[in-house]
C-alpha cells in the first residue's frame, strides 16, 4: 500500500516545500483601520501643521522688525529724556489736609500736590526749599476755601489754576506753570 495515491501530491524536498508555503500563504491584506483611528490620525496630522505655523509665524513676527521697532523705542526715549532733562518735580509741599469751606458738613480733603520746575536753575531751587512751608500753608488755604461741590473732578482744572497761582504770588525767582495732584481725596 502506498503512502501516497495518484490523486495526492507526493512529498517535495524542503526547498519545494518552502517554496509551496510561500506561494500557498496568502499575501498580507491592509489591515482595516477604524473610522474614528484614521480621524483621530488626521486631526492631529493638522494639529501639528498648525502648532508648526504658528511657531514658524511668531519666530518671524519676532525676528522681522524688530529692529526698527527696538530704534524706534530709542529715538522716543532720547526725545523724552532730551525734553526732560535739567527738569526736576517739587514734592516738598507734600500731603496737604485740610476742611472745606461748607458751613454744615465740612468736607477733609486730602491731597498731595507736586509741580514741575527747571532743575538748572538754582536760585529758584533754593527759593523753593526755604518756602515749602510758605507754599504748604498756600496749598491748605486755597482748599480750607472751597466748598465741597467745588472740589469735585470736574472743577480740577480751575483748583490748578488757584493752587498755580497762590504759590506764583508766593515766589519770587520762578515761576509754577503745571500743578500735579497725585492723590485727591474729598471725604465728606
């Protein structure tokens, strides 16, 4: 009795066998990838396109312009520095406290006055620092003389002006021509 019938394919040597199992295994087929895999794959394919544009985009905002941007900053500050130089601002007045003019409910304001003046020239410079009282008592009596309703915000401009000149009639080497008001405050 044979191992083998007609009908069968008798055994091959090991290479024809190896060469069977190639050709008899099917070739890889493409694996099926999930609708949501290949949608998550490609958002995040675009995501890293625009992470990428957007850090290529700030290098060159930074990059470009930026020198004329940085002279530019340079000019306006040496303009600014150059305007300002040799001026100086007066704080020896100080904080200033004082009630307001209203017979009933007298208001306490409180306010801290300093004004620009030219630092060369030092006469003035003196003048200032020997009548800071004389200029402090100026300050408290403009304000003891309003009223309440006149130290509102909207009359700021003409509480300037009284300050400007009450300390003007006061000296006698310079003038004051601005007069800042750091902190204003009306307590009623």
């Amino acid at each position: 009795m044979a191992l083998w019938s007609d009908d069968e394919e008798r055994p091959r040597g090991l290479a024809e066998r190896a060469a069977a199992v190639r050709h008899a295994t099917p070739a890889p087929r493409e694996v099926d990838v999930p609708r949501g895999v290949a949608l998550a794959r490609a958002l995040a394919l675009v995501a890293a396109f625009l992470v990428l544009v957007v850090v290529a985009g700030s290098v060159y905002g930074l990059a470009a312009g930026t020198r004329h941007r940085k002279l530019q900053r340079e000019t306006e500050s040496a303009l600014a520095a150059a305007e300002l130089q040799g001026r100086a601002s007066y704080t020896g007045i100080g904080s200033v406290r004082a009630r307001s003019a209203d017979a009933k409910g007298a208001a306490v304001v409180v306010a801290t006055i300093a004004f620009p003046y030219d630092a060369g020239d030092r006469p003035f410079t003196e003048e200032l620092g020997r009548k800071a009282p004389v200029l402090k008592a100026a300050a408290i009596s403009v304000l003891s003389s309003r009223r309440a309703a006149d130290l509102a915000p909207a009359f700021e401009g003409a509480l300037k002006a009284a300050l400007r000149d009450a300390f003007n009639a006061r000296l006698s080497l310079g003038k004051v021509t601005e007069i800042w008001l750091s902190d204003f405050t009306v307590i009623q």
